[in-house]
C-alpha cells in the first residue's frame, strides 16, 4: 500500500496485532503476516479518511457558530442553537469518536 508511512507508534501496534491477532474480529481471515500487515494499513487509512473527514466537519461547525451574533440571545437559547447545529453536523459515529481525542 502507497504512501504509508510507519512510525514507532504503528510499529508497536501491529506488533500486538501480529501476536493476537487472528483472535479479532477485525483479522480473523488473516492468517500470514502479509495478511495482517495489508489489513492493518487499510484499517488505518480508513481512520485518517474519518479523521479528516471529522476535522471537516468540525471546521464547517466552527464556521456556523461563529456566525451567529451572540448578542441577540440568552445564554440558554444560544446553547440550544449550537445544540441544534451539533446534530446536523454531526452524526452520533462523530460523537463517539470526538469523545475518544486526546486533546494535548
């Protein structure tokens, strides 16, 4: 696969990956480390597809908020807007990857 770059950090994932595997659903068809090694490059291409693919769209979210003049509302109203605009911007998948980012 073109324009995977390995880091340290990958290294050691598929390094647990080869060791178990074949015991996860994601692997259980691969039973060569070529195998393996194919699938964890594509699983991890499909998380920086979602990833950008998040940032999009909290960039779009960013954008819609900051266009609304804050002055006009109570602090109440103005957070359900910004409730409304979560929920059509983002789909519940977001949500629960958004949860998991390490923020440093």
């Amino acid at each position: 696969m073109k324009n995977f770059k390995w880091t340290d950090e990958k290294v050691k994932e598929f390094c647990r990956v080869y060791t178990i595997g074949g015991y996860t659903d994601d692997y259980k068809d691969c039973n060569t480390i070529e195998k393996k090694m194919n699938k964890f490059k594509l699983l991890k291409k499909k998380i920086m597809e979602n990833n950008e693919t998040i940032l999009d769209k909290i960039e779009l979210f960013r954008k819609l908020v900051s266009e609304i003049d804050i002055s006009k509302y109570e602090q109440e109203e103005f957070g359900k807007i910004v409730y409304q605009i979560s929920i059509e911007v983002f789909s519940r998948q977001d949500i629960e990857i958004l949860r998991t980012i390490k923020i440093v």
